[in-house]
C-alpha cells in the first residue's frame, strides 16, 4: 500500500508541474488607463490634442483610446498584436527618419522602461483597459 501512495504523489506532482510552469515567465496585462495612459500624458498629448501642433499637422488625437487606435489622417498608427509593425512605435523608438522622430523637437526621448510598456500593451492587443 506504501508503494502505491508514493506512485500516487509522484502522479499528481507530475501532473502539476506543467501547471505550475505555465505561470513562469508570463508577462502581466500591461492596463491602457493605469499603464499606457500616463506615458501618453507625461510624453504626446501636449502636441496631438485638439489644436496641438502634432494634431494639426497629422489628425492624430491621442486625448482618448478612440482617437489613438483611429490614427492619423495617413493611416493607422497601432496594430493591435504588432509592436514592430506599428507605427506609432516605430516613431517613438527613433525607428524613422529623426525628422520624424517622437516626441518631436527639443523633448528628451521616452525612457525605454516606458516604451517597453507601451510595446507589450500593442502586444497584448492593445485593449481599452
């Protein structure tokens, strides 16, 4: 009977481990409102807000989830589940022309902490949460 309980735990351990692996390594859900919001704030929404030089210039509303996920008058700048192929990324990466770089002019770059965020958000599929 002894033998029987000890094949019996190393069972259930056996059946637990991929469980217990699945958590490892995943990523928390980057949150729009608590997360990506502020970077926006702190970063863009000076320039792409309603009458702001970088709204002007592009149609791009970054002031709600709505006008951010629109994009420009030129085209989409989120992919949702596309961090490399957004273009919204692409420009504040410095991925682009510098001249088109962001945040434009004489702003310090986005610290890559937060761009790191705003990549998994794109992601993760870019929800309004």
């Amino acid at each position: 009977m002894k033998i029987f309980y000890r094949n019996v735990d190393k069972l259930i351990m056996l059946c637990l481990l991929p469980l217990l692996m699945a958590g490892c390594g995943r990523e928390d859900t980057v949150s729009f409102s608590q997360d990506v919001r502020p970077i926006i704030d702190q970063n863009c929404i000076e320039c792409h807000q309603a009458g702001g030089a970088g709204h002007e210039a592009s149609g791009f509303n970054m002031e709600t989830y709505e006008g951010l996920m629109k994009g420009t008058n030129f085209g989409p700048m989120i992919i949702a589940g596309d961090a490399e192929g957004s273009n919204m990324l692409v420009l504040m990466e410095g991925r682009a022309d510098p001249s088109i770089s962001m945040p434009h002019g004489q702003q310090d770059p986005i610290p890559s902490k937060d761009l790191q965020t705003i990549r998994i958000w794109i992601d993760q599929g870019a929800k309004n949460n």
